[in-house]
C-alpha cells in the first residue's frame, strides 16, 4: 500500500489526535474517512446542482411567469 507524509500543524495533529481517540480510531484511518467524506460530499454537490439545473430549465417559462 502507498504511503503518504502529511505536515500538520501543531493545532491540526491534536485535533487529528484527539478525533481519533473519541472514535477509537488510527489518526490514518480517521484521515482516510475524512478524504473520503469530502470527496463523496463534493459529488453529492455536483449532482445536487445538476439536478437544480435541469429542474429550472423544466420549469422555466413557470419560473419567469411567478417572478412577474
């Protein structure tokens, strides 16, 4: 498996240390779920936005009627 070196800050390495220990965790494995949770929360974010998208081009000539 790969390695990586991440320098954190003093704040940052307690903050890791301290979450780990309240989920009784490795400080790597609360890492990996944390890269992991912002990555899935970014694409929930782009299909939130797709869909929003489509809807409003859907319901555009509805939209332009209710903003008179």
């Amino acid at each position: 498996m790969p390695t990586l070196t991440l320098r954190l800050d003093d704040e940052t390495l307690a903050v890791l240390r301290e979450q780990a220990e309240l989920e009784h965790r490795s400080m790597n494995d609360v890492t990996v779920l944390a890269i992991r949770d912002r990555a899935a929360a970014t694409g929930r974010r782009a299909e939130r936005s797709t869909i929003i998208g489509g809807l409003i081009e859907q319901n555009r000539e509805l939209l332009d009627r209710l903003s008179k």
